[in-house]
C-alpha cells in the first residue's frame, strides 16, 4: 500500500534537511509546494525522494501558499500514482513521531479514510534566552520545550473524487473523504520557534510565544508546568519520553480525546 507524502514549505532552511532526513524513512516519494525565498527549495532538491516540487511563483492560476493550494500536489500525484493508497500531509517544520506507515496500514484495515494527528509544539523556551546555538547539533537536540497542541487531519484516503478549494486557508485534508476515523491519535513534532533569529525572520503569533516587542526575542509567556490537571496549559521539556502519547502506550482514544479538550 502507498503513502505518499504531500509538503508544503517557506523558509524552512534552518530545519528542512533535518525534516527531510526523517522523511526519508517513511516517504520514497513526496510532493513539494514550496513559497521559499531562502535555501529551502536547493535542499529539498538534493533528496531523491522528492519527486516533484513546484514553486509558489509557477501556479496557474496564482495563488499564495495557502491550504487549498495542495489541490495541485494532489492533481499531480493521482496522476502519476493512480488513486490508490493513502496521502500524508506534511510540513517543512514538523517530524513524525508515529510512523505514518504502519498508522496508513492501521486506519486501512478499520475501514477508516481519514487519521487525526495530534502536534506536540516545540519552541525556543524563555530559560534558552541566553543559550548559544549551534550549528553542528540539530534543532531536536536544542529546542527541547514543548506543549501538547492541536489535533488535525494529516492522512486521508486516496480517492478519484477528493479535491481541495483552492481559497482555503484552514482545512489541511480535502473534500470528499469519507466521515470514518482512526480511533488513535498518532503524534508529531511542530518546530514553532526554533531561535529568536528564525523568530524574527517569522513573526508568530500564538499561546506560547507572543511578544509585545518585535524587535525583542519570544518570551513565553506562561512557567513550566508539571501537574497534568491544570487550567493552564502544559509546557514540557522532552526527557526521551512523550508520556502519555507515547506511541504503543497511548491509552483510550476516550481519554486521549477527554485530555485533549484539557489542553486544547
């Protein structure tokens, strides 16, 4: 059974050869749409498992790097690969924890078209402020601070009949997949803030990394937190262990899903 992998990418060359690394061990073939204005696009190319990529610039007709712009990923791929198997959407600034094959296999034999994946966010942490980095150790190495994040539909079935709206911006996963899910919430890495310089270079904005000075490096704005019924939500530092997501340890998806609403 095929997973293929869908990625979209801006600016990610401080990350993107480490995200690729990881891809590879899943993905013999992945579609780029890229908006890049640095080195991202030179990267991406160097990996033979990217078997297409298209810039931003190059769509017709014109559009932004938005959600829905994956219709055009997804018109190429079926017609290269049939519509067979299974697609995984994937970001220049997230890795895979779970291993998106054998969770294709898992929602396959469920009858399931769709899989919701739940992104733990790791960022530049306020105790890092005066921390040096370095260029020799990799991202997963160095930002290590994390909190358990959204949950999102990253593997749908592939199907004839399935197509995004090119105006989208907020739905990752197209029409025409059918309602049945995974009852599992598989887990990734989403690499927000990365350095106060990657932070400068892209304003965010957000629950953990909010500045009241552009000109300032993120502060958090929330203290570590280590009790898991809190009104607050959780900031985590990776020991080697994702606790409860844990893949092959997760429990329910009842109180996988009762526990999201606390985080969410």
């Amino acid at each position: 059974m095929q997973n293929i992998g869908l990625m979209m990418t801006y600016n990610e060359e401080d990350i993107i050869e480490e995200t690729m690394i990881e891809n590879r061990k899943y993905f013999d073939k992945i579609l780029v749409l890229d908006g890049s204005t640095d080195r991202t696009e030179e990267i991406l190319r160097s990996f033979d498992n990217v078997v297409y990529l298209l810039k931003d610039q190059d769509l017709v007709p014109r559009r932004r790097v938005v959600d829905g712009a994956r219709q055009f990923l997804l018109e190429e791929a079926q017609k290269r690969y049939g519509t067979e198997g299974w697609f995984t959407i994937l970001h220049g600034d997230e890795i895979m924890v779970d291993d998106p094959n054998e969770i294709a296999r898992r929602a396959e034999k469920a009858g399931a078209e769709k899989v919701n994946w739940h992104s733990l966010s790791f960022f530049w942490h306020k105790s890092q402020e005066h921390q040096e980095f370095d260029p020799q150790k990799t991202v997963q190495e160095q930002i290590i601070y994390y909190q358990p994040g959204s949950m999102e539909i990253r593997q749908f079935k592939n199907k004839p009949k399935s197509f995004y709206n090119l105006n989208e911006i907020n739905r990752v996963f197209p029409h025409g997949i059918g309602t049945k899910m995974l009852f599992d919430f598989p887990i990734f890495k989403h690499y927000i803030v990365r350095s106060p310089e990657q932070h400068q270079k892209r304003p965010q904005s957000g629950f953990a990394y909010l500045t009241e000075d552009k000109s300032d490096a993120p502060r958090l704005k929330i203290e570590l937190k280590e009790k898991l019924f809190d009104n607050l939500k959780q900031v985590r530092k990776y020991d080697g262990s994702f606790a409860e997501f844990e893949p092959g340890k997760r429990p329910s998806f009842f109180w996988q899903w009762l526990n999201w609403r606390h985080y969410a």
